[in-house]
C-alpha cells in the first residue's frame, strides 16, 4: 500500500465520520454493501482508487441529501 492510497483512505474514514456520526457506523453502513447507481459497494471497495472514488462519492450525496 502506497502513501497516497493511505491519505484516500483516511479522507473516507474522515468522510464516514463526518456522514455517520462515528466511524464504527460508517464500517456497519459500508458491511451492509449498499447499493448505489454505480453498482453496490462494500469493504472490498477500500481497496481499489475506484472504488474508494465510489464510496467517497455515495458518502457526498447522503451528505447532501441525494441517495440516488
């Protein structure tokens, strides 16, 4: 694991915590895998730049209010 895939990753950790209040619901909401219009999403997603994109992406529209 490089250095820039640690800093996406912590941006997620940042991301869940700021959507779901702690960082164990973000873990319980992203073991769920919940769908999205991309596809479905799960741990696994963390371990690739796109799907660290896709879970970043799903995490900015619960924020702003669009579950599509």
């Amino acid at each position: 694991m490089n250095a820039e895939r640690v800093l996406q990753i912590a941006k997620v950790l940042e991301q869940g915590k700021i959507t779901f209040g702690k960082v164990e619901n973000f873990y319980h909401w992203l073991k769920e895998e919940p769908f999205m219009l991309e596809g479905q999403l799960s741990l696994e997603s963390l371990t690739s730049y796109e799907g660290i994109e896709k879970v970043l992406t799903q995490l900015m529209r619960i924020q702003h209010g669009n579950f599509a």
